[in-house]
C-alpha cells in the first residue's frame, strides 16, 4: 500500500516524502513541478536511498488522478498541491480559486470514486484571518483576509461536509504556522522562485549576499520592538507532524483542525538578529509602511496536536536559524546550485 503525496516536491512536501520514505512507508509524489524543481527528488532519493515514482501531471485533471489511483494500491493521501503566494492571489485570485479548490475537489471525487478516504490535508493558520486574541486555539470562529487564505477555508469546509455526508472518511487539517528551516544535511530546503514570500529565504539571501536588505513591514505595531510576531516552527517538526496525523487517520475516522506551531512568537528584528548570531553576519534592513490585512501578533495553541497527535515542536530558535542557514549557504542559487556531494549525509534527526 502507498502513500499519495500530492506537492511532494515542495518545501514541506519534501521534506515530509523523507520522513515518510524513512519510516517506511511507499511513497507516490504527484508535482507538476510548477513551484518546485525535479532536483528535489534526486536529493530525496539520495537522502533516503530509495527511489520516488514521481506524476509531473496536473492534479486538476481529474483523468491524471484516477490513472494513478488504478495503477496503484493507495492507502492513504496527504495532499500539499497548490498555488501559496498571499501577494499573487490578490493580483490573480481566479486562477487560486480555479487551482487550489478545484483541485481538492477533483482529489475528493477521485478518492471516493476509489473508496481511498484518509486525507491529511495541507492547510494554513490563515484561516484565522486577522484574530488577535493570541494564542490561536483551534475553535475559534474563522475567516481569512486575501484570496489564498480563502481557498483554504473553502477547502476545510469542503473537507467538513465531504464527512458530514460519509463519516467513514479519516481527515486531518493541518493549519501550519510559519515553516521555517531545512533538513539538517543542507540537501534540501526552501527554493523561492524570484523575490520571496516569507522572511526566513528573505533574511538568508541578503546574509549570503544575493540581496542588499531585509524589508520591515512596518515597526509600530504594539509588540515588543514595534515588528510583528509570528511562531515560526521548523520545517522537520512540520514533517513529523504530517506522519504523526497520517497515523491517526489510517486508525481512525473524522475530520480534526489542528495547529502545527511552537506556540511561542518571535517578532521579526528577533529573527534578523539571531540569524546575526548564527551566520556571524550583519544582515542590514529598512523598514516600510504596514502591509494590508497584517495583525501585531499571531501564534499557535498546539495543545489540541500534543493531546491527540502526541506531537510536539522539539527544536528551537538557533536550530531553525542553523539549518535554513546550512541549506543557503550550500545552496546560493537554490536547487539551480550544482549538485554537493553526498559525503557524509546525515539521515533525519
């Protein structure tokens, strides 16, 4: 029996394939590649010493998914597929609405169609939209701000009714906070295309060289030093979450909601300045007006993932700084680096 790991070339979803491939699980990746690079999984493979049967398809057609779900014994799916980018899906929000919902849709219908009905899905803690009452619990009422974080409230609710109407359906939501770091052997991590989305590849290419400063949204927020604060969670914490929730879903049925964070904040002069301690560099940056629809202050209650899950963030501050910093510093150009040896590769940790 396999697992279908749609997405399985991106940032968590890479690094979830090792996890998985690791703990033994078959593994199926289904990428078009469109937000990734075919590298990835020559660096999964080398990290794990197993082959990974790749689909470079497009998910939304539904034909794409009930050939793989014919050819193969598929227990389960963990799907990441879809388009991320917050500031793209406002210039664009009917091509996130036509990729990222359409898609689950066609997923959904192809799984029941194959009576395959355990899903973990790859959600996000913008469902919360611009609640501030932190800690977030999972329970609180929903919303979102910007078209991206609107595709998945849809989906979750989607997810809902799908069991509503058959409760012999297993699915975990997982609302991710802010995925930091990489594997601990610098072979795979995060891989922006053109300028980045997220803090983290934005402070590790201007410490690399590869640009001239940090941009601060804004720095009168009412936090500690003005910036906004996030709980950023390291992205092998995040791996070990996707396994922890497939095993409940393989054991059990329902739909759960449950945060993936640290349940600590940080805000972002304290991220500039351990990635100063760690690189031993200074990483210059300038501070610009507020972005729309930004709050002061969001992080995680992890409680519910811990009570039910059994699944806890174990690495800290330093550890998400040193491995986002190993993976830049081998890799200047990302996944367009030329290929390091594999001397020495650590297995995961």
């Amino acid at each position: 029996m396999s697992i279908l790991v749609t997405g399985g070339a991106g940032y968590i979803g890479s690094h979830t394939c090792v996890e998985l491939l690791n703990a033994g699980y078959e593994v199926i990746v289904l990428d078009n590649l469109a937000n990734s690079n075919q590298e990835v999984l020559k660096r999964i493979e080398a990290l794990t010493d197993q082959k990974v049967l790749h689909y470079q398809r497009d998910m939304c057609h539904q034909g794409v998914l009930e050939e793989i779900f014919r050819r193969h014994s598929i227990e389960a799916v963990i799907h990441f597929a879809g388009l991320k980018a917050v500031g793209e899906s406002v210039a664009e929000p009917l091509k996130y609405y036509a990729t990222n919902v359409m898609g689950a849709l066609s997923l959904c219908e192809v799984m029941a169609h194959f009576n395959v009905k355990k899903l973990v899905f790859s959600s996000s803690a913008t469902v919360y939209g611009s609640l501030e009452n932190v800690p977030l619990p999972e329970n609180v009422p929903l919303s979102a701000t910007n078209p991206y974080g609107r595709t998945k409230l849809m989906i979750e609710h989607i997810l809902n009714d799908i069991y509503r109407a058959d409760p012999s359906w297993s699915i975990a939501k997982l609302r991710y906070f802010n995925p930091v770091g990489a594997h601990p052997s610098g072979l795979i991590g995060e891989d922006p295309h053109g300028m980045p989305n997220n803090l983290v590849p934005f402070i590790t290419q201007v410490a690399v060289g590869k640009r001239q400063s940090v941009i601060i949204f804004g720095n009168d927020y009412d936090t500690c030093d003005g910036t906004g604060v996030r709980d950023y969670v390291h992205v092998m914490d995040l791996a070990h979450g996707h396994l922890k929730a497939l095993k409940s879903v393989l054991e059990t049925t329902g739909v759960e909601a449950y945060n993936l964070g640290t349940g600590k904040g940080y805000s972002v002069l304290q991220m500039i300045h351990a990635f100063e301690k760690v690189t031993g560099r200074s990483i210059p940056y300038t501070v610009t007006n507020r972005r729309p629809g930004d709050v002061a202050m969001s992080y995680a209650d992890p409680a519910k993932a811990q009570r039910i899950l059994g699944w806890t963030a174990h690495r800290n501050l330093e550890k998400m700084c040193e491995d986002a910093w190993l993976w830049q510093r081998n890799n200047p150009d990302g996944y367009a680096t030329e290929v390091p040896r594999w001397d020495n590769v650590s297995a995961p940790i």
